[in-house]
C-alpha cells in the first residue's frame, strides 16, 4: 500500500475520531434498498413489502424492495455478505435461511456471518387434515402411525421436521411425500394422496373456514390466534416444536450508528397498525425483536435443528 493512501486513511480515521457519533448523523441520505429472498407475491414478499412501506416512514427516505430467490432463499444472504457496508442495502434473512437450509445444503455463508439487524415477523404452523379424516386429535395420528406408516405432505424444511420429530418421541411411523410449494401440498392433501400435512396459515385458512380442512394442532410454540381451543403439540403431549422468523440482517462491517437507526426503524414498523393488519391477512405474527437477540436466536436453532435433521431421515449435502 503507497504512503498516499496510507496517509488518507489515517486522516479518515481521525476525522471520524474528532466527530464522533455525528459521521452518520444524517443517515440516510438517499433511498435504502431491501433485498427479499424469496420471489415476488409469496408470504415473504408480501412482510417484506409491507415492512419497507413502515420502514420509509420512520427513515424519511424510500425503502425500496427487489427480489433475489434462489437456492431455497440462501441466493440473496449470500449476495448481501458481498455488498459494502453502508446500511444502504439490507436484506431480509429469514430463520431458514440462516438456522435451517445451511443443514441440508452447502451455502457459501455461516449463520454469524451478518450483522443482524433484528426480527420483524413469525411465521406460524399447523398440523393440518381433511375434515373427513379419522383423526380428530394429535393422539388419533399418532396411534394411526403406530399400526402403519401415515403419509404426509411437505414441501422442505421446518414443515417436515415437525412429523419427524412426532415420529421420534412417540414412535410412530409418519412418511414424506415432497411437493415443490404450499398449494400443491394442500392440494396433495385434499385430493387424498397424503392424509396430513404441517402448513401457515395462509395456506389452510380459507379451507379451514369452508370446513374443508381441520387443524389438530399448533406445530409452533404459540396457539393460532385463529383457534385459540387447538392445542399446541407440546399442550398435546409431544415435546415437538418448529420456528421460523423474517428478520432483517446488513453486510458486516455496518457502522453501528447506522445499524440502531435501521433497528429502531423496524421496531417502531412492527407497531405499525396498517403493517399489523396486513399481516393479520396472511397469517404472520408482527415481532419487533432487536438485532442481537435475533443473532442468538439463529445461532440456537441451528444448534437445535441439527440435531433434528441428525435424527431424521432427511438427506444432506452440507457440510
């Protein structure tokens, strides 16, 4: 490196010392870019978007949404680890992507490979069958499983975890039928060729209403607001439980003057009342988590999935 250059970066570093805090004081000067790892149109899309609209009014400039999917949602992180650190572009890092996917596949990241910048959304699941089906409790599947294997339908990861893990604590014998998106799963179910499947709510919702479906069971932490009556799995008996979180995550090296703006922002949006009721609509929980505890939060599910992917009979490519 040449004494020139050597020289400007001192006097940078100096400026920077003397100002303190005010170097990012009028953050952000111009439109800040979103990237969502998952197409347009999908749960994740639609949060995003939602979230970006709140987010520009607490910033006072655009936030301005582009979609990179790809690689089940790892395209877009692996992409955001290469931008410059500036707050400028941020991505939408969803649980899976971080505490998931990297079990079952290679990815050219590691779950602490982000400066995170918070969680704003849960998603939430159900174990889900035809109404005419036999089984009218989590009990009545399992004891099913027990004298045969019971085939269900999922479309990746969390959703099948779940069934593994039922299969695990209580012995029964529950089958994977893969299909590539949440629809075809629910048609899949519907149709007969699976008897039960783990999905959001926006999937079954409308089926539910029309009493073609019913839900046995929270496979999340919390009971659906939706049928606060239903069990969780755990409530049910089961030590069986799956999370998935949206959250927001910036290039490391994010000056962390520009990291607290960007984490204040999406906390004051999660309390937004119209970002509330569009995710009313489809289903996912508004979280206002900040950075750090998101970071944990990653770290430990992966911990706690592998372990789950360990004792399941899904095949896995990472490393």
């Amino acid at each position: 490196m040449n004494k020139t250059l050597i020289g400007r970066r001192v006097a940078l570093a100096a400026s920077l010392a003397l100002v303190g805090g005010s170097a990012w004081a009028a953050w952000p000067e111009r439109e800040v870019q979103m990237v969502v790892n998952y197409g347009a149109g999908g749960n994740t899309d639609v949060a995003s978007r939602e979230l970006a609209r709140a987010m520009a009014a607490e910033l006072g400039k655009p936030v301005v949404v582009t979609n990179r999917p790809g690689a089940l949602g790892t395209l877009a992180p692996a992409w955001l680890t290469s931008q410059q650190p500036d707050g400028y572009t941020l991505g939408v890092v969803t649980y899976s992507a971080v505490a998931i996917t990297p079990l079952l596949m290679k990815v050219p990241y590691k779950t602490d490979d982000f400066t995170y910048v918070g969680a704003f959304g849960r998603y939430r699941y159900g174990v889900v069958v035809k109404a005419s089906s036999p089984y009218r409790t989590l009990q009545d599947l399992v004891e099913a499983g027990k004298r045969k294997p019971v085939f269900f339908g999922a479309p990746s990861a969390p959703n099948n975890l779940a069934m593994f893990d039922l299969a695990r604590v209580s012995g029964a014998k529950f089958e994977q039928v893969s299909y590539k998106s949440g629809n075809d799963t629910v048609v899949a179910l519907l149709s007969g060729q699976v008897e039960v499947i783990v999905q959001n709510p926006s999937d079954v919702m409308a089926q539910i209403e029309a009493g073609e479906l019913r839900i046995l069971a929270s496979a999340s932490p919390v009971r659906w607001p939706e049928f606060p009556d239903v069990p969780t799995m755990k409530e049910a008996g089961y030590d069986v439980e799956i999370d998935s979180w949206l959250g927001l995550a910036v290039p490391k090296g994010t000056p962390q003057d520009v990291v607290a703006r960007l984490e204040g922002a999406m906390i004051a949006a999660s309390r937004n009342p119209a970002m509330v009721q569009a995710f009313k609509r489809i289903g996912v929980d508004p979280a206002g988590i900040p950075g750090a505890q998101y970071r944990d939060m990653a770290l430990t599910g992966y911990e706690r999935t592998k372990a789950s992917v360990e004792a399941s009979p899904i095949p896995s490519i990472a490393q």
